[in-house]
C-alpha cells in the first residue's frame, strides 16, 4: 500500500488542471488503500500562506481530503542542507556561474541537449574559480552526476530513458532546488507512489538518479496528462488560468468539476455531478486515458484528438 501525495506550490489560485491532477493523486492512493499526504512546497519567492489557503478550501471542496499534519519544505531547510553536505562530502559537487542565458546559449549549440546543462563549470581551474568568485555573483551547486542513460518505469507511459545532466541542488540565492527538495521530502514522508502531471516526466529520470546517489527506494512513478486550454497550451497559476471560482462563475459546480474530471479519468457511467467517492467506485488505475485534457472556459473537460 504505497503511500501517495500532493505537493503543490502555493503561488497563486489553483487552475483546473491543478485540481484534476489532485483528484488523481487521490484516486490512486485511495485505491490502493493508502494515506495521502499533503505537502507545500512554499520554497519559491512567490509562495504566500494566503494561497495555501484558497488551495486547501478548493481541494476541500472537492472533497480530498488528506492524512496527517501538512508539511512546508520552508520547515526544512537544515535538512536539505545536510544531504547537500553529505553529497559535497563524497566529492560530487561543484558550484557553477552559468547564467541561464549562458546555459540556453550552449544547448543551442551544435550537439547541445535543449534543458540539459553541458557541464560547463565542472572542471574549472583555480585561476578560473578566483575571476569568477571576485565578480561577487553567487554560484549554485550543482551535481557531479555520472553522464549515463537513466531509465524508469512509468505506470502509464511505459519505459522512459533520459541521459542525466548535473542538476542544480542549490540556487545561487541559497535556496535549495526542487530536484534536490522533491527527492528528499518523499523519501522523509515515505512516500510510495508519486502521481503527478506528465510535464514532469521528462524529469523524473533525474529524481530518479538522486534517489539511488542517496540509496533512497525509488517510488512508483504515474503520470497522468495535463489539461490544456483551447489553443493547446498549458494552464499556468501564474498566468491565472481559470480554477473553481471561475468553473462555477460559467455555471458549474464542485460536484459538477469532479464529473468532469472523473470522465477524463477513464471513469464511465457518471452523473452530472460526482463525489470523489463515487469516483472511487468506478476508478482504474489502467484505464486512465493518456491523451491531454481539454479546458475551453466553459464547465466542460473533453479529452484531445
């Protein structure tokens, strides 16, 4: 019974696909019979404790509820930084000076990775380290990851393989980076089965290769499509992608949204309106579809083409 969880991000009002990608973490705990954890992960400079709140009332409305008391990454800072000592410790470290203009530059490059960094800072001399060091800018701290073909197991998507790249574990700010956060606060809160939207699936392969750098079990990883809006492109909190206030200004209702978003889900047979409990009942973890959700401003999801 592996234990799931949601960890969103309290920068602004969640947008539909946010709340569908909760109630499909939900599901898939609750059908495992399972706990489901709720974590914040209030490290960005955005995070604000008021958008904690209007995400936890739209997700109570929907009726997910979680297990135990409520986690903030902002909480564990300390730890962070002591996995990051012990990987400093053991030599696979160094800090790096790439802007991301200088980054986006070299994957453009003939033979660059697009989102990969080509390891630029890894073997800098000393001369090197004391110019950059005396422009004052700060580094981040990066990985010294083997270059090497990760593969994992999606349970929806099926084998996936991506090379690894040094992945930043500390921003040049100071604040610990998510790749290194996610890792650390799943592995804290035994968390079993990671559900979350397919956006991330291309960085999974990175989580991945920390775990086993860390010896942490590896979860189970699900994937599920996100919702995009009528021109194809994603939802955005920070753009204020319409949520359940918005849902509900075009007619809908909360039970109306977990309908919606049950049928996108794979589950058949539902009235107009649902209960996460009536989605319980009809939902299969192998059944769900794995085409994009489509969201077009009226109470209404729809599966792409």
């Amino acid at each position: 019974m592996p234990t799931g969880r949601y960890a969103p991000s309290p920068t602004g009002t969640f947008h539909v696909g946010n709340l569908r990608t909760a109630l499909a973490a939900w599901l898939f705990a609750r059908v495992a019979d399972s706990s489901f954890l709720l974590r914040w992960e209030d490290l960005d400079v955005t995070a604000d404790p008021r958008h904690e709140v209007t995400q936890a009332r739209d997700l109570a409305a929907l009726g997910v509820e979680f297990d135990g008391v409520a986690v903030r990454q902002s909480e564990r800072i300390e730890t962070y930084d002591e996995v990051i000592a012990e990987l400093s410790h053991r030599g696979l470290t160094y800090r790096c000076w790439c802007s991301r203009r200088e980054i986006r530059e070299a994957a453009a490059a003939p033979h660059g990775v697009t989102g990969h960094y080509p390891g630029t800072c890894r073997e800098l001399t000393t001369a090197e380290v004391a110019r950059h060091t005396a422009t004052g800018r700060p580094p981040a701290l990066r990985l010294r990851a083997d270059r090497v073909d990760i593969d994992i197991t999606d349970s929806l998507h099926g084998p996936v393989s991506r090379t690894m790249d040094d992945i930043v574990l500390r921003r040049g700010d100071g604040t610990p980076a998510y790749n290194l956060t996610v890792v650390v606060d799943d592995h804290l809160q035994g968390v079993g089965e990671v559900v979350r939207a397919d956006d991330l699936l291309d960085s999974t392969p990175r989580h991945a290769y920390l775990q086993r750098v860390l010896g942490f079990t590896e979860p189970i990883w699900t994937h599920v499509p996100m919702v995009i809006d009528a021109q194809g492109d994603r939802l955005a909190k920070r753009d204020g992608s319409a949520g359940l206030e918005e849902w509900q200004q075009a007619g809908g209702t909360a039970g109306s949204f977990v309908a919606e978003a049950g049928r996108s889900l794979g589950i058949a047979d539902l009235n107009d309106e649902a209960t996460v409990d009536e989605l319980l009942v009809g939902f299969d973890q192998f059944a769900v579809p794995l085409s994009p959700t489509v969201f077009d401003g009226a109470p209404k999801l729809s599966l792409a083409d």
